[in-house]
C-alpha cells in the first residue's frame, strides 16, 4: 500500500480513484445502509457546484459542522479500505482521511471551503443515487446530449445484481448506461415500428423516444443475474410505451419485441419464454 503526502502546493492528495470505483464504493451495503454518510454525502452533491464548508452546509440544514466532517472522513475510510491501493499521510505524519471524496479549493477566515472529487459526482450521477426514485433519475441523466453517441452492439455481458436502495422504497438501482445503450442500439427508432414518428429532443435534436425493460424490474428476484442489461431494455416511441403500460391488447407489441429479443435476452442469461413473460403483464 502507497503512502500519499499531502501537495505543498496544491493543499490537496493527489490521488486517482475512477468513476466505476467510486460506483463500487457507493454501493458497498456498509454505505447504503448508513444514513449518515448518505445523508451528509447528498448535502454536499445538492451544493452548488457541489461546493461548500462544513460550516455551511451545518448552518443551512441545522446540524453540527462536525457532523460532515466526520461522515466525509467514514466515507474516505471505507475507501481505502476497499481500494487498498493507498493511505493517506498527514502532517503529523498519521493517517488521515479528509482529502479523499473532497479537493480543498482555498480556505475563508480560517474555514475550509472544499469541493467533491469530480470522479465521485460523476458516479453518484450514474448511480441516480439521490434521485427519489431510480428511475426518475435514469431519465433525468437520458436528458443529457447524446448526439455524439455512437450506435451501441450488445456484448452479452452477464452482471451480478446490484444492490438495493433502501432508502425510500426497496428497488434494485438502475444504470443509466445500460438505458443509453439501448436508445443507441436502436438509433433512436421505436423497435415496435420504426416508422412511428416523434418530436426532435430539446438537447440535441434527437427523436424523443423511451426505454422499457421488456422483462420487468418489479421481477427481478426471479433472477440471479441482472436484469437491468441492454439487452433487456427496449427503445420505444411514447406511444407504444404507455401502451403496454395502459392500451388494451398489449399483447401484440410483448410478442414482437419478445421475438425480437428472445435470442439478446437468452445470452445474458435471461431465459424466459413467451407464456411466462405475459404472465408477468397479467395477460
């Protein structure tokens, strides 16, 4: 394990934590079952330019300074000891954790103004981890330009499952990723009939469409491998979604996209036939 000294210049610890390991971090079951590290985390994402002291964030939501300071340093601490790559040293020459999940921008009369790692948002962003549901948050990030996408070709990867928010609701986490992908494997064309029209996005000019997951999420745990994969998310005009959602005789556009996907769904480990799936839409 590598010693890290603090930069004399910089004030900060220079230290390379990727986004999918901060993923891996957040989603450890010590973090999401702990409400203090979530919440005094989510304080901090909900700053501006995620941007703040802990006095700050202490005054603005009635709590105790210290309060942030210690969840940020418990944060730091599970990091290290998940990553075991590095410690960090600090000046008197001990262990510290403060420099971990933060970069300190500069100090103000003596307080420490300090900003989350860009790594560390961008994977609480992926995660939708402080969206009220998952799923709001899969949609929020599907928003973003993805008109420099590049068509996606499934890779029939297997993925365990991931774990389970808490904090609400009981519901798997979803990955916008995957979401992405499959608008971009079916190049942004209802897979029902890629005829169907839409309206340009406001973003980037694309057509508006939405994703489904043909097998639903709701059936997860009949499933011992994730079900929140491309192969499993269908890209579909607003239309045709809320019509398996709402319409009468769903069934027909379940039968196409089940034959469309039967092969993708088996690869990745999804076996389902057609009679189950209806079942799974009470038909």
């Amino acid at each position: 394990m590598m010693d890290v000294h603090r930069n004399s210049r910089t004030h900060n610890y220079e230290i390379n934590i990727s986004v999918d390991e901060w993923k891996e971090i957040l989603c450890l079951p010590e973090i999401q079952h702990d409400n203090n590290i979530l919440s005094a985390l989510e304080k901090w994402y909900l700053a501006p330019d995620y941007t703040a002291s802990c006095k700050s964030l202490g005054e603005r939501y009635g709590q105790s300074p210290n309060f942030f300071s210690v969840q940020n340093r418990r944060l730091g601490q599970f990091a290290v000891k998940h990553l075991k790559r590095f410690r960090l040293i600090g000046s008197n020459d001990k262990e510290t954790y403060w420099g971990i999940a933060w970069i300190e921008l500069r100090r103000e009369k003596g307080i420490y103004i300090v900003q989350l790692r860009p790594e560390l948002v961008d994977a609480i962003k992926e995660l939708g981890l402080f969206a009220f549901e998952t799923s709001d948050a899969v949609q929020q990030y599907l928003q973003n330009d993805l008109s420099q996408e590049k068509r996606f070709e499934f890779l029939h990867e297997k993925f365990a499952k991931p774990p389970l928010s808490e904090r609400t609701t009981k519901s798997y986490l979803r990955d916008p990723i995957a979401a992405k992908r499959s608008l971009c494997h079916a190049g942004f064309k209802c897979e029902f009939d890629a005829s169907h029209d839409t309206f340009p996005r406001m973003i980037d000019g694309l057509p508006y469409m939405e994703t489904h997951h043909l097998v639903p999420l709701k059936y997860a745990d009949r499933f011992v491998i994730s079900i929140d994969v491309p192969e499993n998310i269908v890209c579909l005009c607003s239309t045709c979604h809320n019509w398996i959602h709402y319409g009468q005789n769903n069934m027909e556009i379940i039968e196409r996209l089940w034959s469309l996907r039967k092969n993708d769904l088996y690869q990745v480990g999804i076996g389902i036939d057609l009679s189950e799936l209806l079942g799974f839409y009470q038909i």
